[in-house]
C-alpha cells in the first residue's frame, strides 16, 4: 500500500461525518505502523476529532505501535483549545514519526501552527497528498471559513425537459422511489436544508431523513418566509422540538405579529430577522447568518422561485440533478425560471459525475476548480 491509498482511506472516513459535525470540518484520519491500519477515525458530531478518535483506536489496537507510526490526516491537526485540547499536541504527546496532511486549515487559530507545533517536536511533516481530492469533502468548512457563507447544493428533480409541475397542476413523484431514497441521503449530508414558504404551504413538508439508521442525521430546517405565513399547527412546526428549525422573515416582533412568534418560539423555533432585497429575503444575509450559526454544508430543496432567486444572485456552488425519464412539455412548470438547458449551457458549472439511480439519471455539476474555495 501506498501514500495515496492511506489517505484515500482517511478521506472516505471523512465523508461518514458530512452533515453531522456541526461548525467543525468533517476529517478524516488513519494511523499506519508496520504497513498495517491500527487506527480509524472522523470527527464526532459531539466535537471529538478525527486524530483523537484514531489514537483511541490505535492505543485499543496496538498500543505498542502507535510510537513512530504514520498518520495520514485530511486537515492540518488543530492547534487551538476548543471543545477539545490541540490535535497537534496529542500527536506529539503519542509520539508520532510522521504526518501527511492533505489540507492546510485556512482558519486563521490554525493555519500553519498545527504543522509548526509537529515539526517543532520533531516530527516529519508532508502537505499536499491527495488535496484536490480532500478539498471535495471539506467544501463546506473551507466555503464558511474563506466566504462567510456555507457551501451552497441546489437540488432539483424533473421531467427529462427540465419540468416539475405537469400541465394539470399535478407534480408528485416524478422521479422514482430510489431517487427520493437517494434524497434523504443527500439530506443527511448537509448541515441545513432550505425551503421557500409557498413550498411549506403547498406541501406541509416534514424534511428529516427517513432512511433507515439515519434518522438523526435530519438537517437543520431553514424557510424561507418573508411575511411570516407559516402555518403554526404544520409539521415543520409540530416537529421543531425534534428538528432544530430556523424561520427567516421581514416582518418585525410588532403587536400584529407577536402572538405567531411566541406560538412558535414556544415550539422551539428560531425566528431570524433580515432585511429585504429588491421586495424578497436578502438572501446574502440568509447565507451570512447560517454560517454565523455554524451551518457548513446547506441543500437548497424547495420552490421553483427560490431555486431561480439563488440562481439569479449567483448563489450556488453546486446542482444535484435527478432527471426522470418523463417528458411534460411546455406546459408544464420548470424547475427554474430560466430553464435547466439555459443553466447548465452557460458554462457557470461542470459535470462532476453522471450516474443511473433506478430509471432516473443524476448529475452532479460544481463550479469550475478555479474558484476561491477549490
């Protein structure tokens, strides 16, 4: 075994913490004595780190080889008291021989002191293996430190021609079961997924993850409800002392509205306050705050309107595509104002991956790789 495949491994274990590691990158780590993996880690949603959780391992495993073994670790170890003590002095304490670090952490209580803290102990250190590939796990820490802002999935599912609603109105399972499978996945992965309210009102959506054993990875509910229309005995609401929920909106805590709010803070909803733009949400100031919250990765899920204002503001960084093998026509609804065609012509994204999932096809498009977070 190589190099490139121990960090590989490090990597896919840090795609088991997406979604589920709150205002913490998801890392990955693995320790390697004697060519042998002795210990596996990734970052804990109740803060503990990818490196402590591999030396727990290692020290159950081989306790007698942690001593001049390897590590191979996705992001540079911490070097800053949080929730947790510095990864970096862990490492030195275990007497480690040598480090690969795929991601130099760009976060200033970091950046470059954890590597400083390892050499100065002596310890060999590398940088750079596998980073592209590493940087792909950790978009949405990466998006929040550089930007302010999460890392923003758009999701959209459509007719073969780009169409959600068929010309009777009707609009329920186009794609197929496995698609929708495939969705709550998607869900699971993301910190927070977004909706619009004619979406909450049309629908009466709960949006958790329903797929078996992830059930407590639901991400955190945002809508998106400028008028404060949400109805109080919805599910989003009867459901937000489950599913942390947030409510942005224009309308101020005034005497019109201070009976709604306290009816739904009182069933533990987060009401937001933002200002508006061109007469809708500011969306910036959506962004901004989530991130302030802690919010790394969010799904942008529902309403065609919503979708085509995040769209229009230049807002997304990536499209999850499920395309049905239904045609609607024109007659029907397009998933975005602009039409799927025109969006994906324009050259603002390229396909990552193509994928069958049952009848349906999915395509994964992201900005190109020049971008400030890549």
């Amino acid at each position: 075994m190589n190099n490139n495949y121990y960090m590989q491994q490090a990597i896919n274990m840090a795609k088991l913490g997406l979604g589920n590691v709150g205002d913490n990158p998801t890392v990955g780590c693995i320790i390697v004595a004697n060519k042998q993996i002795i210990g596996r880690g990734f970052t804990q949603k109740d803060g503990r780190h990818a490196e402590v959780m591999a030396l727990l391992m290692a020290k159950k495993v081989a306790p007698n080889s942690i001593k001049n073994a390897t590590i191979y670790v996705t992001l540079e170890p911490c070097a800053h008291f949080g929730r947790t003590p510095p990864c970096a002095e862990a490492i030195v304490k275990a007497q480690i021989a040598k480090v690969h670090i795929a991601v130099i952490d760009p976060d200033p209580r970091v950046s470059g002191q954890g590597i400083h803290i390892l050499t100065e102990a002596g310890i060999s250190v590398e940088t750079g293996l596998l980073e592209q590939q590493a940087k792909q796990v950790l978009l949405g820490f990466l998006s929040r430190i550089q930007t302010q802002k999460p890392y923003v999935m758009l999701k959209l599912a459509m007719s073969q021609d780009g169409y959600i609603v068929r010309a009777d109105g009707t609009s329920k399972w186009i794609t197929s079961p496995q698609s929708r499978k495939y969705t709550h996945l998607l869900r699971a992965q993301h910190d927070a997924i977004l909706i619009g309210i004619e979406t909450a009102l049309a629908d009466d959506p709960t949006l958790n993850c329903r797929l078996i054993g992830l059930e407590n990875r639901s991400p955190t509910r945002v809508i998106l409800d400028s008028k404060l229309r949400i109805k109080v005995n919805s599910n989003l609401v009867d459901t937000a002392n489950d599913i942390p929920t947030i409510i942005f909106t224009c309308v101020q805590a005034d005497s019109l509205h201070e009976v709604k709010i306290k009816a739904l803070e009182a069933n533990n909803i987060q009401i937001q306050y933002v200002k508006k733009q061109d007469e809708h949400i500011d969306l910036n100031q959506v962004l901004i705050t989530l991130a302030k919250l802690g919010i790394n990765r969010l799904m942008v899920e529902g309403g065609a309107k919503v979708a085509s204002s995040f769209v229009k503001l230049n807002l997304i960084d990536e499209l999850n595509l499920f395309f049905a093998p239904e045609i609607i026509g024109k007659n029907g609804k397009p998933a975005i104002e602009m039409g799927i065609e025109k969006l994906l012509n324009n050259k603002c994204f390229v396909k990552v991956t193509e994928k069958r999932v049952d009848v349906d096809r999915f395509e994964q498009w992201q900005r190109p790789s020049g971008n400030n977070i890549i």
